[in-house]
C-alpha cells in the first residue's frame, strides 16, 4: 500500500488526512495517509513513502532536499509537496495555485499582501499579474520580499486603497488592513475576521491546494486521467463535512 502523509509541527490539527483520504477512496485507491508530527525531515524515512505534504516548519527544508522543483517552489523557494519515485525527489508548491482559485471568481485589481513570509510570496505569485503592496511588522522584510518581487516581474506599488487582502500571517496576529471589498485570510481556524464583509476562509484555499497535490500523488496510480473538478468536489464535500460551511464572498 502506498504512503503518504502531512508533516510539520504543529500536526493535530491538520485537516489534510480527511482531504487526502476521501480522494483516495474516490479514485479506488489503496493508500495510507497520515498526520506525522515532524520539526525536520532528516529523521524520516523519505523513501517508505510515495508523496508528503508539508507544513511549517519543513517548507525550506523540502526544497533544498529536492532533486527537481515545479516553476512555482523555484520562484518562491519553498514547497509544500514532495514527490518520491525511486530515491528521487520532486518538490511542488501548491500554494500558489490554491490561492489564485481562492480568489478566482473575484474582480480584483489591486491586492494587499500581509505578511513577508513563505506564504507571502506564494500570494504574490498568485497575483502577479494584479497591483501589488505588502504590509508588515518589520520594514527590513518588506524591503528583501518588495526586492524578491522585482526578481519576479513583480512591482510593489503604494496603495490606499484595495480590493482584495490577502493576509498571511499566523492567526494571533493583527496588522492594519487597507480599505477592501474582500479579504482571504489563510489563518482558517482564527477568528480575527470572523464575521467580516466580503471573507473569504482560508479553508478555500486548503481545498484547491489540497486538490493540486492530490492530484500529483495519484496520477502515478490510476490509467485514466483524473478529472480535476470531480476530485475538487469529492474534496469540498469531505471538508464541508469535517468543519462544516464556510463563508466564500
């Protein structure tokens, strides 16, 4: 039976093991998939599995383990996925991806990004193509992200005024928004927005990048291509079931 499991620190938490289970049982799949509290993958047994998910604090590391990296975890230098074929190891970030259909159905143009982390930067790539601003705590981040931003094509731009928020930050944190329409607050379990005009949960999020790495750990296993929407509303259906509804502006 092949392994898979979601990794970091902290784990309990975790709502992957019900995503990742409920595709696998769609997709007639005999695979494991766990929660694994980890602070370091030097200890684990890479290869006794066949994919991970990662969460903080293994991102940096997962990159600089793999042999190969998708487009996204080279631009951003973290990855929230490996791959593992054979001692070989892939890395994908699909934090991007998971952002961008997050927010997908809004009409945005200009977007605060809060926060100068690794989920920042995933923001940014999600939004290149929209006028950009971050906000933070300390000014030397903002300058090295604003400064890895250029790199990508990517030009902050002073802003009053946005349509969307993207905030990044840990959920105990509380930075001054700009004037907005809509906010995606990745913290799904804070309730620092709780009731907010135009929310939309970071569980959306969670979703579309749980869909995206599933979609690479299974492909491998079945003949016939796997149909993206399907396995999305397999998903949704599992974590609607798990936390119940959440608000989507």
């Amino acid at each position: 039976m092949a392994r898979f499991a979601v990794m970091g620190s902290p784990i309990a938490h975790s709502l992957s093991p019900t995503l990742h289970r409920a595709a696998f049982a769609h997709l007639g799949l005999e695979a494991q998939y766990e929660a694994e509290q980890n602070t370091t993958l030097k200890n684990v047994d890479i290869n006794s599995y066949r994919g991970l998910s990662l969460t903080m604090p293994l991102k940096l590391e997962a990159f600089s383990l793999a042999d190969t990296h998708d487009d996204e975890s080279l631009a951003s230098g973290v990855s929230n996925t490996l791959l593992i074929s054979n001692g070989h190891l892939t890395a994908l970030n699909t934090d991007v991806y998971g952002i961008a259909k997050a927010v997908e159905p809004l009409d945005v143009e200009r977007v605060q990004i809060v926060g100068t982390g690794a989920t920042a930067k995933s923001a940014a790539l999600a939004m290149r193509d929209k006028e950009i601003s971050f906000t933070g705590r300390n000014p030397e981040k903002i300058e090295l992200i604003s400064d890895w931003a250029s790199t990508q094509g990517i030009e902050p731009a002073e802003q009053e005024i946005v349509d969307l928020v993207i905030d990044t930050t840990p959920g105990d944190s509380e930075l001054v928004y700009k004037q907005h329409r809509y906010i995606l607050d990745v913290a799904y379990a804070s309730n620092r927005n709780a009731g907010a005009k135009g929310l939309i949960s970071g569980l959306e999020m969670l979703l579309h990048q749980a869909v995206l790495q599933n979609l690479s750990f299974s492909t491998p296993f079945v003949q016939e291509k796997i149909d993206l929407l399907d396995l999305t509303e397999v998903m949704r259906r599992a974590l609607v079931q798990r936390v119940g509804e959440w608000s989507n502006a």
